[in-house]
C-alpha cells in the first residue's frame, strides 16, 4: 500500500513530528509497550475474521496487499507473541493460518491460484514452522504436530517441483504454468525452499532436509544467484539457461538465505562451511542494506527502492523479514549476536521515532533514516517497524527454537511413534518425486473459526 503524505490522514498529529513512542531500547518494558503499539496497528488493518466473511477472504489481509503477505504478518505475530508473552491476538493468528490451508493442507487454496507462486506459499509455511518451533497453541482436538506438518506437507510438495530440465536445476518463481515468471528462477523461491529444509532439517533431525538444504544453496551459488561477496540477487531466466542473472539486490533475499545457513551451522554442530556463509551474508548485509547516509548509521534501509520513494507494496514490508531473520539468526549462532544487536539496535530507534504520524500519532512510515514519519503508511510499514523492535526482545533473551523431539516428549508413546513414520515417509518419497498427500490428519477448528466459516468446515475434515 504505498501511499504517501496525506493531510486528510495527519491531523494534529503532524504537528508532533517528534517520535509518539517514547522506546527505550535498555528497557523490556518499553519495548513490549512499543512492539504492541505497532502490533495493534497492524491489526486495525485486519477485518475477515468478522461473522459472514467469506471462507475465502478470512486469514487474509485487504488488497491490494497480495496473499502471501498475510502469511508473512501471521508469521510476525506468532513472534510477537512468543517475544512479548502476549496472547491476545492468538485466537486470530490460529484462525488465520488455519483458513488458508487449502483443501489438501499445504497452503495452495485454489481461491488464489492467480497468485500463488512458490515464494508465496513458502512465507505461509514458514509462519506455521515458527508456530511449531515455538510451541503456539494448537487448538482444541489437533494433533501436537498441526504446525510443523504443515511446513513439511509444503515441502514435500515443493520437492517434484525441482526443476532439471533448465539451468541444472532449481524452482521455478511460479507453480503454474499460465502465470507470468514460471521461466523465471528467483531466489525468494529457492532461498524459501532451502530455509524450510534447513530449519526442518533441524527441526525433526531428518538428513533428508539436510541434503535438499546443502542442494540448494550448491544450486544457488553455481548458477550464479549468490556470488563470491555473497550477494543474493533477484533470479534468472531459464531462456538463457540462467546465466544473466537479475542482479538487483532485495533485502529478504539475503535474510531468507542468513536464517537457513544459521540453522544449518547450528544443526551441524557449528560446521565451518555454513559459519562461514553465514558471516558472509551478514557482512554483506551489513554493507549494502545499512547506513544510507552519514547521519543514519546502522539504520536500516531499502536499497533497491527506497532511496527513490518507487517502492511498491510487497517491496515495503521486505526489512521486515530483514529484521526478523537476522535476530532469529543470531539466537542459533550466537557468534554473529554482536554486530547483527548494534545494527538492530539503531534500527529499532530509527523505526519507532518514524510510528509518529496517522490521526492516532503512532502511524509507522517507511524511510526510517528521515528521523520522524515520512507520510508514508500501510501494512509493510508497520510490519517492518514492529519486526525490528521486537527483535531486541529476543536478542535480550534469545530462546532457541524447539525441535520436533521437544513436541514429542510432551506426546503419548502411541502418538509419537505415528507422527515420526509420518514425518519420515513425506519427505522420503517426494525426494524421489512420488507426490503424495499431506499427513496433516484430520483438524479441529480453533474456537469461533467454524462461525465464521459457515459451511465451509467440511474442507478441514
């Protein structure tokens, strides 16, 4: 939603340039004030849980936001809650990941098959696989193991997807053939791919994540979408056999890729390659999407766009994941903690002094580096804005992800022993592309979904 300074929108709060959110980044209190401030911003955007919505609009946010992006702001919210320890928003989070499943439960709901592409359906798996890692609430009557089937049932239909028919590899951008980019090879797709096996890989133990992981990123860096300065470029064309890369450099590119190989230094025991890569991305991270000017040092910032105000609405809400993956990376390679701390710490300061302008003065805008509210507003703004402050919770605190192990203690003998054939026999078969149906099971409703949903409970069953 890239709009810009609106005086129908400012209201007296335009006369309070100075930032409405006093953050303190030395004070948990205040940032928990401060995350919950821009979480609630977030949410007033948020109206498809209301009874008589239709089945297909809820757990998704207005356009002209596209459906992956909610997928994405659920992701951020079940942070949030995990970070802050507050839970209301939690009924709403479950209703949304859960409504956007898709009758064969791996995110692809036909209702958005226009749209969906690969990177699309990655960012909602994602979000499900923090719900797993971080314990979320399942509701009532579903298995323990609701969150992470549905990030490997994802996977495992990504798998046949792997493309060797050109450039020696990869995914394809888009998952049908009709849509625009289907012979584009980007790295959001792939670098999703490779992040999913790489936390899953850490997640249920299973080497089978672990060899798509290292597939991956081999593919990536051979055909050139990662290059020796482990700059992460924007894909490739299959036409010329991927070999002219589009070198334009989006932030969530990098960040997708540094939250993969930090998981995979972390699961290898701190194996030297991934240490390695791992530095290198946030090296470069730090070079080119940091510090636009002299006077904004360690503030984060767009490079490919905003610097020129041409951002559009997906492109708004990329330091967003910037933000979020950098944290997440720094709790399981804690090596890397110090630098990412200080340039999340400015980032933050940067990002909350922006949430003062709207007619409730807490507004969040996008160039942070203007040092107040730039007139700018929407769902990426404050995505980014909350993602950044709340990192600084999980930095003071940096809880390590659970693993799959940790669900099944809490389980019965009996359920453990199906769960883990389950998850084992996925991910074996599609690697050698037998595509078989999601082992999500049968689901329960989270309290008032089924109101909402009408008649439409029988695709959950």
């Amino acid at each position: 939603m890239k709009s810009f300074f609106n005086p129908l929108l400012c209201g007296l709060a335009c006369s309070q340039l100075a930032s409405a959110i006093d953050l303190d980044v030395n004070s948990p209190a205040s940032i928990k004030s401060t995350a919950g401030t821009i979480a609630h911003g977030i949410m007033t955007y948020y109206s498809a849980n209301k009874t008589g919505t239709p089945a297909t609009k809820v757990g998704t946010f207005p356009p002209p936001l596209y459906w992956w992006e909610s997928g994405a702001v659920w992701g951020g919210l079940v942070d949030y809650w995990m970070y802050t320890k507050d839970s209301s928003y939690n009924p709403t989070i479950s209703q949304g990941l859960l409504a956007q499943v898709g009758p064969n439960k791996d995110y692809l709901p036909p209702a958005y098959f226009s749209s969906i592409g690969n990177d699309d359906q990655s960012f909602w798996a994602l979000a499900a696989l923090s719900a797993a890692e971080y314990g979320f609430e399942v509701p009532s009557g579903n298995k323990s193991t609701l969150w992470s089937d549905l990030a490997e049932a994802v996977f495992a239909g990504q798998v046949p997807r792997w493309d060797d028919s050109s450039c020696n590899g990869g995914l394809r951008w888009q998952i049908f053939s009709s849509l625009s980019g289907y012979d584009y090879k980007n790295s959001i797709s792939n670098g999703g791919f490779f992040q999913m096996a790489a936390r899953l890989a850490r997640y249920t133990g299973n080497q089978t994540y672990v060899d798509w992981a290292e597939k991956a990123w081999n593919w990536m860096e051979g055909v050139g979408l990662i290059d020796h300065e482990y700059n992460v470029f924007d894909g490739a064309d299959i036409h010329n056999n991927c070999t002219n890369p589009n070198k334009e450099v989006w932030s969530y590119n990098p960040a997708m890729m540094l939250y993969g190989t930090a998981m995979m230094y972390n699961s290898t025991n701190g194996g030297e390659i991934w240490k390695n890569r791992t530095s290198g991305l946030v090296e470069a991270i730090s070079r080119d999407l940091f510090s636009p000017f002299s006077n904004s040092t360690d503030v984060m910032f767009e490079r490919a766009c905003e610097l020129k105000n041409i951002c559009d609405n997906d492109q708004l809400s990329f330091k967003a994941y910037l933000g979020r993956w950098m944290a997440k990376s720094a709790v399981v390679a804690p090596y890397i903690a110090d630098p990412v701390t200080k340039l999340l710490t400015r980032s933050a300061q940067a990002a909350a002094q922006s949430c003062s302008g709207g007619r409730d003065g807490v507004t969040c805008g996008e160039r942070w580096w203007v040092h107040g509210w730039d007139g700018s507003y929407g769902i990426g703004q404050q995505l980014s804005a909350l993602e950044v402050v709340q990192s600084l919770l999980l930095l003071r605190n940096p809880v390590a992800p659970q693993t799959l192990q940790d669900v099944l203690k809490q389980s019965t003998p009996s359920h453990t022993a199906s769960v883990s054939s389950n998850a084992t026999e996925t991910v074996a078969s599609n690697a050698g592309h037998r595509v078989i149906g999601s082992s999500v099971g049968t689901w329960m409703l989270p309290v008032g979904l089924s109101l909402v949903l009408g008649g439409t409970m029988g695709i959950f069953q």
